[in-house]
C-alpha cells in the first residue's frame, strides 16, 4: 500500500484560504517565505478581489499546497508519490525536492502573468459532464472557432478551452446529445491547449536559469500520466503543463496501479477527491480541508508501517 499528496489546479481556490490554514509553526514559516521571495505580504493574496487575478490565484494554491503537505511531513512523514493539477504541479514539486520554494513562486507568478496577459478577456474554459471523451471530440472536431480539448477529469468529465463564442456552440451540442451538464467555469484563460504554447515557450526560458532536481519522491505527470524521474523532462513538464491536456483520469488510475491506496489531498478543497472515488476501487480517500490533523497524521503512520 502506497501514499499519494495530490495538489489541486485553479478553480479550487477560495477567498481566505491562507487565512484559514492550521496555525502551526510550518504554516507560518512557509508563508513567511513565500513573503520574502515575492516581495510582499502572501496574506494579501487571497482577497475576493485580489483571486480575480490568475497570478493571485495560482500562487495561493502553490502556497497553501506547500503549507499543508510541510505540516503532514513535520514528523518525517513522507508520501510515497505526489501529483499536480496543472498548477498543482508546482507544489507536487516543491513537495518532492525538484525544485525550491522560492524558484516555484517567482516562477509561479511569471506563470500566472503570462497566461492572464495572453488572453485577458473572451476566452476560458467549460466543464461538460455526461459525455464519453470520443463524443466530446468530435464535437470540437466540428467546431467553428478556436476551442480544444482541456482537461480528463473522468471517463465523462471533460473541460474544453477556448473562445467563449466557441465552447458556447460546442456546450449547446453537447447538452443536444445528453449531458449532463455544460458550465463555464471561472477560468479567464484557455488552459491546457494550444493557445497557451507561446506563453509556455517564454515561461520555458525562464525555466533554463532555474536548478531542477530529480525527485526525492516519486512523481506523477498530471500532464503524461506517467511517472517522471529525470529533472529535464521534470523541467519540460512544468514549464509546458500549461498548453498541454491534464489526464487526470489517467494519473489516478496510474498511482492506483502502483499500489497507491492512500489519496491524501491538500488544501484547498475536496474536488480531487471525489474525482479519486471514480478510480480508487479499494483504499482511502481524504481532504486535508475538513479532516483532523491526528486523523491525517495516524493514516500516514499507518501507511508507513504497512508499506516496511
């Protein structure tokens, strides 16, 4: 049996999430560096108004991944694997020694501001529920206008990207055919597909002036599905995770392959979890939002012991 630290993607963030953190000394010390690399009071990011900027956004999810998972690790407990959902990624690898804290925020906000200067109005993503991913394709097959594939969240969870015209059309032929379900989502960037590639390819060249390290714990592509164990394909992971799909599916029905039967999810948020229940015929599934601390604390240990 085997542990798995899953970090939510954008859309999980809420008002007063960093505010609402456990008081524990390693909550304390990581916002104080978060401060100190960014050049300002990492409380003040995560306001109602201040999470209208995806910058604010992606940076309070890596903080408050970061937070979580160093608090869970206080006692020297260790997952055995971690994974990201697009911008989770960052805290995944924060979290298994590839990159530094203070590298994953400055590179973090370069991040967000490139992807909200790309397309600053128009354009975003949309959930469509109760659709298999073939049929969904070949609706974006026929669509007129740029709209892509985004995100496998489950075998009939998919989200597109694209114009707002564009995913319109393609969510009104969808509900057509029977789903469930097609929503805009609060998202003001087309993530996840082509339209990012440009913005990737700068955030990329920042990348090159930044050390990455092989994992110290085994790493899941959220993008790949796979495990990763070089640093330069670590490297090429992050910095492109933005315009290529998430297979979120595929990355849990992975770490379940491997063994993984502890599904650990950090803050902030329980969407993760209830996408694992899909997946996981058989373990343990739990948010660090919501859960006790000694709860959290006795099945790592239990884990630990089961997998010696």
């Amino acid at each position: 049996m085997s542990s798995l630290f899953a970090f939510p993607g954008q859309g999980a963030q809420k008002p007063g999430m960093l505010q609402r953190l456990p008081e524990a000394p390693e909550v304390a010390a990581t916002l104080a560096e978060a401060s100190a690399a960014l050049g300002e009071d990492a409380l003040l990011l995560d306001s109602a108004e201040a999470l209208r900027s995806t910058r604010a956004v992606q940076l309070c999810l890596l903080i408050a991944g970061v937070a979580g998972a160093r608090l869970l690790m206080r006692d020297g407990q260790r997952p055995d694997y971690v994974a990201g959902l697009s911008i989770g990624a960052y805290a995944a690898a924060v979290v298994a020694e590839s990159l530094t804290f203070a590298d994953a925020l400055r590179l973090v906000a370069l991040r967000g501001e490139l992807m909200q200067q790309a397309y600053p109005e128009g354009y975003g993503m949309t959930a469509i529920l109760g659709l298999a991913l073939g049929t969904v394709e070949s609706l974006l097959a026929e669509a007129e206008g740029p709209v892509h594939l985004g995100n496998i969240n489950a075998d009939n969870q998919i989200v597109i990207a694209g114009s707002d015209a564009a995913m319109a059309t393609v969510a009104a032929r969808a509900k057509a055919l029977g789903a469930s379900c097609a929503r805009r989502l609060a998202m003001s960037v087309p993530s996840h597909c082509a339209l990012l590639e440009q913005p990737a390819q700068r955030l990329a060249d920042a990348f090159a002036e930044v050390e990455v390290r092989a994992p110290r714990i085994r790493y899941l592509s959220g993008s790949s599905a796979r495990p990763l164990f070089d640093a330069e394909r670590l490297r090429d992971d992050l910095a492109f995770n933005m315009c290529r799909v998430v297979d979120w599916h595929g990355t849990l029905r992975t770490a379940y392959e491997r063994g993984v039967r502890l599904h650990i999810e950090l803050p902030p948020g329980q969407v993760l979890t209830g996408l694992a229940r899909r997946v996981f015929e058989q373990g343990t599934l739990v948010a660090f939002d919501g859960a006790r601390l000694d709860t959290l604390d006795a099945l790592l240990r239990q884990e630990g012991s089961q997998s010696r």
